[in-house]
C-alpha cells in the first residue's frame, strides 16, 4: 500500500520549522502534502504562514476541552477526519497524551533543539548553555507518552561557540532544524525502518544488502 503522505502540522509559535515543510515540498525535495495546519494558540505566527500557502488552517484552543484527553481526541478527529497519515509537531508547546497517540502509533514526529537525551523539556538551548557543553543540536524523534523521549530518527549535531548566548545557539541550530525536519519526514515516509525497542533502524537498501 502506498503510504499516506498527507501532513498533519501543529504549531503554537513562529512556524519556521513549517516554513521549511512548506519550502521543502514546493521545491519537491520533499513528496508529501500538508493537509492541515493546526495550532492551539490564535495568536500564532505560523497561521500566516500556512494561510498564505493556501493550506487549511484551524485554531483549537485547549481551552475549550475539558480535560486533556478530550483536547487530545478532538485533535485526532481532526486529523483523521482530513485523512492526515503522519502528523508533525512543530513547535506544539502541549504535551500529547494517549488520545492523540493511540489513534496514530508510530504516525507522530516531534522536533526539538537539542541532542537528546540531553536537555528535554524547555529551554533546552539554555539548559545547553548553562550545563557548559561543547556540542549541542536538533533531534527529530517519534512521540511516545514520554516527553522528548521516543526513537530517534534523525540527529544534526550544532558546536557552541565561546560567547554563544542562548539565543544565538537556538539561532544556529534552527538553521539545522529546517534542513533535519523534512529530512525526517522523508525518511518516515518512505517506510524502509522498523523499530527495535527504542531503536529507530534504517533498512538496508537492495544493493547494500546483496553485497
Ligand atoms: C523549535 O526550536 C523546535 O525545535 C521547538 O520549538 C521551536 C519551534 O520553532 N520544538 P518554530 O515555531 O518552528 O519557528
């Protein structure tokens, strides 16, 4: 079956890493379609950004859902209901919880700013900074109930310079973002991986194999 190469993007932010899906699939370096953008904050920056690429475009504040798993499951109802096949978190600023990852297992990618295991969670260009570390970078990885903590699919390492700040880190690694984030999507889409426990393991193609 061929796989299902409609996006489903979720933002809360700025939306560059979305600029650069957007960038990727007009340029054809990335075959796929972004069904939907969603974002849980109105005042997103990105909503322009998809708008202006003509891609629908939907607020849904967590605010109006109940409890989590209800924003969650409304979520995944929007995305099916658009026949979205793998969704992107891009810059979502929500934890996702079993409503959202049930209904898409192994269907989920999220990006973060540095090389995981190191530095989860917020700030993580900070944490980098103040922990003094030498190298840092950008981690494309499967979600999964833990927060920053599924299989890693792709990871750019990024040098911190002497004098770096955290934002002049975050600036550098962003540049990285855009290239690894659709660099991801296609390795996710064009399905020649399986996972072993937490190991994201690319096949080997039919010539390496034979050889
Ligand atoms: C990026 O640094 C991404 O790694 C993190 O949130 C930021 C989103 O930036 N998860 P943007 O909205 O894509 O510009």
């Amino acid at each position: 079956m061929a796989a299902n190469r409609r996006l489903g993007v979720l933002i809360s932010g700025r939306g560059s890493n979305l600029q650069a899906l957007i960038a990727a699939i007009d340029s054809g370096q990335l075959d796929a379609t972004i069904a939907v953008v969603i974002s849980n904050r109105e005042d997103a920056g990105g909503l322009e950004r998809s708008r202006a690429a003509g891609i629908e475009s939907i607020i849904m504040s967590h605010r109006n859902f109940g409890s989590r798993d209800d924003y969650d499951c409304a979520l995944a109802r929007a995305l099916h209901a658009r026949d979205v096949g793998l969704v992107c978190l891009a810059g979502f600023m929500r934890l996702v919880g079993a409503g959202l990852i049930d209904a898409f297992p192994n269907r989920i990618l999220n990006i973060h700013p540095s090389l995981l295991p190191a530095f989860p969670g917020l700030d993580a260009q900070k944490q980098a900074i103040e922990h003094g570390v030498k190298v840092s970078g950008v981690t494309v990885h499967l979600v999964t109930a833990e927060l920053d903590g599924g299989p890693i699919v792709v990871q750019r390492a990024v040098p911190v310079m002497p004098g770096d700040t955290a934002e002049s880190l975050a600036a550098r690694i962003l540049e990285e973002e855009h290239r690894a984030y659709p660099e991801a999507i296609k390795v996710i889409l064009d399905g020649r991986w399986r996972l072993e426990g937490r190991r994201f393991i690319l096949a080997r193609s039919p010539i390496s194999a034979s050889t």
